[in-house]
C-alpha cells in the first residue's frame, strides 16, 4: 500500500494548540494545504506558560533555535518544579522533581538506594532535589543550555524545558506557519457540515464562505466546536480523582533586582495551589482551585495575599473555568481534536502541550503508517492516546493523594478521596507496604507516562514513606551527591 498524504486539512482554532498542530503538519506533509481559521471573537485562553523537556524536540524538529524563538515569547528555562507546602508532614516542607539527564546517573542511584534504605525502615537523605544536577541548576539559578567548553568535552545535553508568553508563542508560530504557505482566515465558524457517512463535508463561516478539506482539525479549545458539538464524541471526566475546576491569574512585574528562577514554583494554598513563573518580561501566577471549596473571590483574594496585592488595587485579574478528562476518541471520522478540545489535565506539572504535540505527532505517524487500514489506525491511535492522558492523570492525583495536610475540606477531601486511580493505588501499595516497588514499576511500564525517577521523587519528595523507620548503617552519603552536582554546576553551563 503507498501511503496517502491528505491533499487538504483545515483546523479551526488559533490558540497556541491550532499553531503547533499546523507547523507540524506543514513540516511533515509540505504539499497539503493548510487553512487555519480563527475567531475574532472568541479569544484564546491565553495562560499556560510552562512546558515539559518534549517541547525542545517541537523547536528542533522545526529548525528553530533558541536564539530566535526564546528572545520572541519572553521565554526563560525550565529545570523543574518545586513544590511547597504540599505535603503535610513535619520536615517535607517542600521538594523539587528535576528533569532527569545522564549525568545524574551516579547520584540518582544514591537517591534510589536510599529511598529503599527509608521505606524497609532505615533513616535517610532522601530529599531529591540534592541527588540531582537540576536540583543544583535550580539552587543556584544557573541556565541549563551547556557551555562550549561542556560541548568541546562532549558532555551530553541534559533534558529541560521552558517558561514562556503564550500569547506570543502563538504569534511567533503563526508567523512560521504564514510563512511557509498556511492560508489564515479570521472569521468565526457558525456551522459544520457532514456527508451522510458522518465525515466533514465543511465549515460554514460568516464572511468567508464554506471551508472542505480532507481533514478537520478542531483547535477550538474548551468549546470543542467540530468533535464534540458537531461529532458528538463524549468526554471521560476526571473530576473524581482531579477536584481543581477552575483558576485565577494575576501577572506581575520582574524584581530587577533578582536573578531570573530557572524553575516552576508551586505553592500549596488552603484550596488549591499557585503556580509562580518566571518570564523575561514579568511574572506569571495564577491559583489552581476546586470551586466547590473556594468561592472565585475568596480565591482571587487569597492570590492577591499571597502576592502581596492589595485587594482593592487595579490589576488585570483572568478567571477560568477548567474542563478536566479528555476525549474518548480524539480522531474521528475526518476530525482530529488537539488541545483543550480533546481534554484537559489540571497543570500541575504543565503538560497540556506536550499532549497537544504528542498527539499531532502521533496523528501524523499513524496516518503515514501505509501498513493499517484507516479504521486501525484510528483505534490504535485513540488507544495510545487514551493511555497516554490516564498516565498523566495518575501521577498528578498522585500530588493530591500523598499529601497528608487537613487543614481544610478541600486537602481532607483530597487525603480521603476514595477515587484512587488503579495504576497508582497498586503503586501506593507496593510502596508503602514494602513490596518490591521495582517490580510493580515494570508491571505498569506500559501504562506510565512518569518513569521510575518521577515516582521515587513524589513519594519522597512527600515523605510517604511506610511508618517505624528505625536507624540502618548503608546509606548512601548526602554530602558527596551535593559535590558532584555542584562541580558539575559550576563547570558545564553557560552561567
Ligand atoms: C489555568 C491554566 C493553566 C495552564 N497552564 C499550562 C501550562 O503551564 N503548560 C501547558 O502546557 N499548558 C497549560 N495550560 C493549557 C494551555 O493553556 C492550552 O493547552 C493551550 O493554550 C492551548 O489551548 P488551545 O489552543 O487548545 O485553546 P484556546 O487557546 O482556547 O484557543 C481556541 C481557539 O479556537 C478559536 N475558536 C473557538 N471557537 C471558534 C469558532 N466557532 N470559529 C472560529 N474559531 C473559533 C478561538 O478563536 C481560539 O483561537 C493551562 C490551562 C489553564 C486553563
């Protein structure tokens, strides 16, 4: 069978979703004809600021470097988060979960060990931001990008990402994308039309006429305009085990007198928790909130106190309401959905576009796969995809289920909740009653999308370890990972 590149796609939708997906797509199939068309009217979400190592692959694969695209969005580097406040226990105020590289390998064996020595009832260091490089890059707020020196010696780049304008990402992608042929239109679709096979025929806009293509692409956001007003495909909810519904967010200026954070801070707050993120330009912050436990005032008031605004002052204050779950089939007939409308996991470890590119790139991959006919690859990709949300969704309630605070409804609601993801609970078990942790891992590795160093740093870094530790001899010596990881520090990177 000769693969088939499809001749036209139109995706409807200009957030940062609908410009990844076409720069893609233009970039994997140059002869389609791609049209993106965009509402004037209905604006973009305009938040989600942070990302995952896997944008690095989005720019590399497009040939853009950081010298051009970071200076356009404002953007800054990513190490990892650091989450404070969460766990509830005496002496787990607060931890980091890094991004991995092979250079941690000595010392992420520490980590390991000693996270075994403490969970078979021995005291140890197991505070994992000290058993990390990026754990020190983020102490001493050090750019990950390697020196020329580190490169001369060939040291492996180590795995980061991003903090970045998501309005101007988007802007920046569409100029690439207008560049290499996309036709824009700005104008609103008011109807979609079907052939009677339930495909696509076209898109009905006010002052553009009728949009055909092959394919759809729906980037509508939350509104789900093509798959889920039009195709009807059903949501699966995670608002079991996800309580956070909503957010408010609150931009503030940069102190000029401090160097910029190379790391996403988290806080927890009495409902939620507040994202802190560094940009060139300003800071981004914002509270993540159930709003069966806070009220949008009590949580905008309780944002403004944490950022030291006063509560009757002037500032541009964006409330939003969060759709958690995703799609039960995010490529249907002719309509693929990328972005908030294909779902939406609340964005505690920020990975809403790492899903967005996965997808489209899956989505690409499966339809050049000449081997399947179409109706497979549909079910395999939705499958993957499934699988690949579930993961994401496992290890967050992880953040809520390990914490032990409760101090209010919303944390005791979280410590109790019943709603226990299947993956995670069996993980919990095995960690917490001295099973062999290593075993359950492989178990499931089919089923993660946070490897073995993840789950190692959330039960730690929590300190949900099994009770009655009693003293052991065999621990793996602190102090000499923090050397390590400080030499390293000082001799690879730019800064
Ligand atoms: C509180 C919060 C924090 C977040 N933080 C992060 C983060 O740290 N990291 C991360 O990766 N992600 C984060 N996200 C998610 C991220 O914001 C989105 O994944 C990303 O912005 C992509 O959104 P989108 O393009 O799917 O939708 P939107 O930005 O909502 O864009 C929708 C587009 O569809 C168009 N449209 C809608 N209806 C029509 C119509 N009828 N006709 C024509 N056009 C139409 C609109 O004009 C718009 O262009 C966060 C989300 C929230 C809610």
């Amino acid at each position: 069978m000769s693969v088939h590149t499809p001749k036209s796609i139109v995706i409807v939708g200009g957030g940062t979703a609908g410009w990844m997906a076409a720069n893609l797509i233009i970039h994997a199939w140059p002869t389609t004809q791609v049209t993106l068309v965009e509402s004037a009217d209905v604006g973009i979400i305009g938040v989600g600021e942070g990302a995952t190592p896997y944008l690095k692959t989005f720019f590399a694969r497009l040939g853009i470097n950081e010298e051009e695209w970071m200076p356009a969005c404002d953007a800054t580097y990513k190490v990892g988060i650091n989450f404070e406040n969460w766990s509830g226990r005496q002496g787990f105020k607060d931890y980091f979960h890094p991004f991995f590289c092979a250079l941690d390998k000595p010392t992420a064996d520490m980590f390991f060990h000693n996270c075994q020595v403490k969970r078979h009832g021995g005291q140890s260091h197991t505070n994992p931001g000290d058993f990390f490089i990026s754990g020190e890059l983020a102490r001493q707020k050090i750019n990950p990008a390697l020196s020329a020196k580190a490169l001369s010696e060939g040291i492996q780049e180590i795995d980061y990402a991003y903090h970045f304008d998501s309005a101007k990402l988007g802007h920046f992608l569409k100029l690439k994308a207008c560049q290499k042929g996309l036709t824009h239109i700005i104008d609103n679709v008011t109807d979609v039309i079907s052939h009677l096979s339930g495909d696509i025929e076209k898109v009905v806009t006010e002052n553009h006429g009728d949009l055909g293509a092959e394919l759809f692409i729906d980037c509508t956001g939350f509104r789900a305009r093509l798959i889920h007003q039009t195709l009807k495909r059903n949501y699966v909810s995670y608002a079991d085990s996800l309580l956070n519904n909503a957010a408010v967010a609150i931009q503030t200026p940069n102190d000029s007198n401090l160097k910029l954070e190379v790391q996403t801070r988290s806080i927890a707050l009495s409902n939620g928790w507040m994202w802190k993120i560094p940009l060139t330009s300003r800071q981004g912050n914002g509270y993540v909130y159930s709003d069966h436990h806070i009220s949008p005032n009590d949580a905008e008031q309780e944002l403004r106190q944490q950022l030291n605004i006063d509560e009757n002052a002037d500032v541009r204050v964006k409330h939003l309401s969060m759709r958690i779950g995703r799609l039960g089939e995010h490529w249907h007939k002719n309509c693929l959905a990328v972005g908030l409308s294909q779902g939406f996991i609340e964005p505690l470890e920020a990975t809403a576009l790492m899903l967005t590119q996965l997808t489209v790139d899956q989505f690409i991959q499966q339809f050049d796969n000449a081997a399947q006919p179409l109706d497979n690859k549909r079910n395999t990709f939705n499958k993957q995809l499934n699988t690949t949300f579930d993961g994401v969704r496992d290890y967050i309630a992880a953040h809520y289920q390990l914490s032990k605070r409760d101090d209010t409804q919303y944390w005791r609601d979280n410590q109790f909740n019943k709603a226990t993801p299947a993956i995670f609970a069996e993980l919990k078990q095995a960690w917490l009653s001295r099973q062999d942790f290593e075993q359950s891992l492989s178990k499931h590795a089919q089923g993660l999308v946070y490897l073995r160093p993840s789950w190692y740093c959330i039960f730690a870094g929590m300190g949900a370890f099994p009770e009655n530790l009693k003293p052991v001899n065999n621990i793996a010596p602190v102090e000499q990972a923090l050397n390590y990881a400080q030499k390293i520090a000082q001799s690879y990177f730019k800064n």
